[in-house]
C-alpha cells in the first residue's frame, strides 16, 4: 500500500493560491463534483467560518485523493505567517512538498522561511510557479530569482506557454507527448500520444522559445552525473531517460528541484502538477511488521465524538480498539476508531498502517505533537513560529468568564504556542500571539464556535532574561519535616540562540537518579519566569551538589527545591533584558527613501546600505518588535501606500540599557521561601 501512496505538504506565501491549486487538483481527479471558490467561500479546504470570510486558510487542513490509482493525502497549509504554528507541525509528516510561488510577486520573505524549514529537514521539494495568466506574470524572471533566493538547483522541467491573457498551459521538457497547436486561431495545449514518439529536439525546432528552459534543465541535472556531463560537454544528445532517472534521484536526495507553471485559477498547469507529484515525489517508506511509531500533528474537537487526534503512522499498525502507548505522556490509550479525512466528509475505515494519515477517535488526553509507540521513527520539530507579542483576554460579559476560560483551554489544545496563562487570583486570562490578524481570528472562532463575544487589550512584546554574570544559586529545604533536599548549582550566561543547557556532575550515591531526573525535569520549568517575570534563556546550569536523606526525603521534595535553587542562582546572577527583533526587506519609491532611512534610525533600526532598482530603493536589516507594532500602518501613510514591508523572526538580543520592562508572575515567588514552599505543599497535597 505505502508503495503506491504519497504524503504531500502544500506550502506558500499568502496569495499565492495555495488553496485554489488543492481545490483544482480534487476537481480533476474526480474527487468533487464542482470547483469550490475562495471568493465566494465554498473550498473544501477552508471551511472554518472565519477562512471564508477572510479567504485565507488558517488551520492545516487534511483531504486525499486518487490520481491514476494512486492515492495522494494532501495537507493544505497556511500561507499567513500569523499562522506558521501549523506549517510547522505538517511539517512532520510530509514525504514530499509543493511550494507554490506567485509568478508576479515572487518569492516573498514566507516563502524563504518555509524553504529553509524544508531544507533542513531534507523533504523533497517541488516548486509549482502559479498566477502566470496575471498581468506582469514572467517566468524566466521569477527563475532567476528562484536560484538566487532558494537554491542555483531549482529546474524547469516545464517551459511555459505564453504569459499573461495568452498563457496556455506548458511544455514538458522532457516527457515528449506535449504538443501545442493552433487552434481555431487560438493557441491551446493539446496532449497526444503519437506512436512514433516526438524528440525533443523535434518540439524545441517548433517552440525556439522553450530552448532556455531545456538548456537549464540539462546543464543542472548534468552537474550530477559523469556521464551526463560528459555527453552535454561533449555535444552530443542526452539520453532522455538517463536525464529523468538522475532528476528523480535528485529530488528525493533534497538536490534538485523541479519547476513547474500553471495559473489554477484556470485549471492550468494542475495535471502536470498531479502527474509531477507521482513522478518525482517519494512514496512513504515504512514497514507494518515493525512496531507502532507515529506523531500526532493536528487536533480537532468533535460536538459529539471528543478529541480528534490527526495521526501519521512511520511503521506498524493500529487498529479500532487497540491500546497504544503514548510515548510522549508515557501513559496507555485506547482507540475508540479510525476515520478517513477528505475535506469535510469522514469514513471509518478502523485501520492506520504504515505511511498513512488518518483521524483516531478516543485519545482523551492526547495533545498535539505527542509520539505514539516508538519515538525512533518520528521527525524532529522544525521550530519556526516564535510568537513575540503577549495579549489579554477581555469578556463582554461577567457571567461569561468561566465559559470563556474553558473556550481558551480547548483551543490551546489545539495550539499550544497560544501558552495559555490563567491568573486565578486576578481573574485575567493572557495568551501569546504572532500578530494582530491571528487575533481577529481567534475572536472570529470564538464567536461562531463558541457563541462567545471577546477583544483583547493592546499587544505587548515577549521579551526574555538571561544571566547577567555566573554564579551559584543554593537551598537547603529541611523544614517543615519530613523533608530533605539539598541542592547547588552554578549558572552561567549561554550564547545568544543557545537555549537552555543543563548538566548533573552529582552522583548517584549522593543525589539518586530519580531524584537528579525530577530534578531535570524541573530546571525547564523553573526559568519560565526570571527576576522580571519573563522566560530565562541562553544559559548553562549545572548541579555541582545535591543531596537526599535516606528517611526525611519524600520524592516531591526535590519538585519543591529546584525552583528555589534556581530563583536564588538568578538573584545572585542577576538578569540582563533581551529582546526580539524582525529581520525586515523594506521596498520604497526612492523619493521616500531619506525619510524612511531616518524613520528607522529612530526605530533603533540596522540595515546595510540600500539598493536602488528601477526608481525604487530596497533595504535590507533588522529592527526591534518593540518600535515596529504601528510601523506597517505609518508606512502606509508615509509612502502613500506605495511601500512594501516584509519581516520575518531574527532572534533575540540585549536591550539597551533604558529599557527595562517587567511582568508581573503568575503564582508565588520561590525566593520568598517560606510562603513559596507552603503555597507548593498545599498545592501538591490538594
């Protein structure tokens, strides 16, 4: 089965129609009866309330199709970077991808950060060029800038048609049944399979145009093979069968990346694509003799059913009612049944094997992102969506609030990256956020899946703490009996990126390995809020000294110790303030251009010097997320809407030394020992 089956993600910039292409392949693999529109809101792919209002899609969205009997499941991403959350997660289980880039505006700076995402995990990539009947549409330009942006390895394995109003479809440049004839003085692309098979040579005598495309294709799958490169050099013709084997190697070695042009909207270019996909995409590898290992990567809610956990399956076999380990919450869960997903029809199909996608009923406790049975055969997590802005929830309606906190909990479930944070005592409900349309959003599936009216207060910036010096934080926690755990670490500020790295130098017979591994365990959880309330990074902590007593010590004491050792570490360190910054391409009129430059300047901006193309000026650095929040909007108002700014995520760096902004903490502070210590027992006993 896996043989015949491909896994494909769908991924691009927002605009650059990403679901109309999902729509299209499912109208012509006979799949849905009619074509559905973003426009009018009736794709199968967007069909939350909010993706229809909007036209954008803003949950993953799973559906399958057959294309010349082999089954393809297509997950549809979303395009705007509010949302890169869930590209991040498909990007888990994908054994191919489509990357789909507007002929007219280009790569953009989401389509770079979703690239490099595909690259380090080495997925297969094709690059699907669409909107080549838009005006402006030019594809040897947006090739050019395919090889300098993505990769020199991009390749045309099609030559267009035409552009513009007279774009007609393409030429393969390498499978020669493609044909273009007038007809009726209009030109079309007609397939034919001629029993005396046509050259390519033939075709390029009849298309002069496409000889670009074909020279291209040749020279870069040639720098692959010796004997390629060798008949190319030599001047001789290249074996066309040769030159296809070497491509499809390629593409599945993440070294060549085929390029193909469409315009979806027409229905153009979409067959090629579906047949692209089969030919150089990889199918699942994968064996159902071996046991279970797969990755949860999508949550749903079912009003009726419960949690709906989207399951890819790497090896094994699951079955309606077997219990499976979840390797991630270390605990046993039964599966209630195993549907198929298409669009927004589902069927109990009551079996998941190995290279599949499919929706299990029954997990309760499961949570998006958890491994089910063995973790060997599960990808990494590519992180790419880091949310910088921290809002607050506020409810029309007093009577509400409880609703609305049990609204937020399920939701999370679903994105975890919104880290809910509930302060009980203060009744306020905060969230983490990548920008304001995501907000629009959640108010939006508030409204019409909860019936719940919410705004949120102004964003403010997540900034971090890091060690400002080394040091060593200690605790003796010994009263009130019967307790016993003693504990000192050093810490030391880490490089900028580094994260948190932790090490024991204890031994076992001082501290025991159930002990060092709670203690392990709550390092992470302890430097979630620092002096000034923010999250701890980009620091080495090390336990030097620990120590249990063979009577006293009751195995949650050391869930109690750690947070006290740590907090006492930092106020001996103390914390300098970090925070976030957008890499940001700025394009301009060149008129603007001085005024702009001084607008950053003040922004506590950094840009190397600019560039001027055909009267317009390009810059090119990184700014502060602090200075930027109404940036997009004065842009608008400066250039008269004539400026385009793209930003994406750069890191985190020290503040200067004016800026100081605290936050206030949720619970009681582990340096006020005593009340910290009684509010934990409580908690822990309760």
């Amino acid at each position: 089965m896996g043989a015949k089956m491909r896994n494909v993600g769908i991924f691009a910039h927002v605009d650059a129609g990403k679901t109309t292409t999902t729509e299209q392949m499912l109208y012509q693999s006979g799949h849905i009866r009619a074509l559905g529109s973003v426009d009018t809101g009736t794709t199968q792919t967007d069909w939350l309330d909010v993706e229809r209002e909007r036209g954008i899609s803003v949950r993953a969205a799973v559906t399958r199709f057959a294309w010349k009997d082999t089954p393809i499941n297509l997950v549809d991403t979303p395009g705007h970077v509010d949302f890169l959350s869930e590209v991040e997660r498909s990007l888990r289980v994908m054994d191919g991808a489509v990357l789909i880039v507007s002929a007219v505006e280009g790569v953009q700076a989401q389509t770079e950060v979703i690239w490099q995402a595909l690259r380090d995990l080495s997925i297969p990539t094709m690059i699907y060029v669409n909107k080549m009947d838009r005006v402006g549409a030019d594809a040897l330009a947006v090739l050019d800038q395919l090889q300098r942006l993505l990769s020199r390895q991009a390749v045309p394995v099609a030559a267009p048609i035409g552009a513009e109003a007279d774009f007609a479809g393409s030429l393969s440049m390498l499978d020669e049944r493609a044909l273009d004839e007038l007809v009726q003085g209009e030109r079309v692309l007609v397939e034919q399979v001629l029993d005396e098979r046509v050259s390519v040579e033939q075709v390029l005598d009849e298309h002069p145009w496409a000889e670009p495309y074909r020279r291209m294709l040749v020279e870069t799958v040639a720098e692959q093979d010796e004997s390629l490169l060798e008949a190319y050099l030599e001047g001789q013709s290249v074996d066309d069968a040769l030159l296809r084997r070497v491509l499809v190697e390629g593409v599945h070695r993440s070294t060549l990346f085929p390029v193909l042009f469409g315009a979806s909207n027409r229905g153009l270019g979409v067959k090629e694509l579906m047949d692209a996909v089969l030919a150089y995409l990889p199918a699942p590898s994968g064996s159902e003799a071996a046991p279970v290992s797969g990755v949860i990567f999508k949550m749903e809610r079912d009003p009726v059913m419960g949690k709906i956990a989207y399951v890819r399956l790497f090896e094994g076999v699951i079955r309606n009612r077997d219990t499976v380990l979840n390797y991630s919450r270390d605990m046993q869960d039964k599966v209630t049944q195993i549907r198929r997903v298409t669009g927004q029809k589902t069927e109990d199909i009551g079996v998941l094997k190995a290279g599949d996608i499919a929706a299990v009923y029954g997990w309760s406790r499961a949570r998006i992102g958890d491994v089910i049975g063995a973790p060997e055969g599960v990808l990494g997590e590519k992180r790419l969506a880091v949310p910088l802005l921290t809002v607050q929830v506020q409810w029309k309606n007093e009577a509400e609030y409880p609703a609305v906190v049990a609204a937020f909990q399920e939701l999370a479930d679903e994105d975890p990256l919104l880290d809910l944070q509930w302060l009980q005592d203060e009744r306020e409900l905060h969230l983490k956020v990548m920008g304001p349309i995501q907000m629009e959003v959640l108010a939006s599936i508030l409204l019409s899946r909860f019936k719940l009216e919410v705004s949120f207060g102004a964003p403010s910036v997540i900034y971090k703490e890091t060690p400002a010096s080394v040091g060593e934080g200690y605790v003796a926690y010994l009263m009130p009996k019967p307790c016993w755990a003693i504990l000192r670490f050093t810490i030391e500020p880490g490089e900028r990126g580094s994260g948190i790295v932790y090490q024991s130098l204890v031994r076992g017979e001082r501290l025991l390995e159930s002990y060092q591994n709670e203690v392990a365990r709550r390092v992470p959880e302890a430097l979630q809020q620092g002096l000034r309330g923010w999250e701890v990074t980009d620091l080495r902590v090390t336990l030097i000294e620990g120590e249990h007593h063979v009577w006293h010590t009751h195995p949650l004491d050391f869930v109690i110790a750690t947070p006290m050792g740590i907090m006492n570490g930092l106020a001996n360190t103390g914390t300098k303030l970090l925070e976030p910054l957008l890499h940001f391409r700025l394009s301009v009129p060149e008129e603007y251009g001085g005024k702009l430059m001084n607008e950053l300047v003040l922004m506590r901006g950094e840009f190397d010097a600019p560039i001027v193309r055909q009267e317009r000026m390009e810059l090119e650095g990184t700014l502060p997320v602090a200075t930027t929040l109404d940036f997009p909007a004065r842009l608008g108002s400066m250039t008269k809407g004539r400026g385009t700014l793209t930003t994406f995520f750069a890191g985190y760096r020290e503040c200067p030394p004016d800026v100081d902004v605290s936050r206030q903490r949720r619970g009681v502070n582990p340096l006020d020992q005593a009340k910290y210590i009684l509010a934990v027992r409580n908690a822990l006993s309760g």
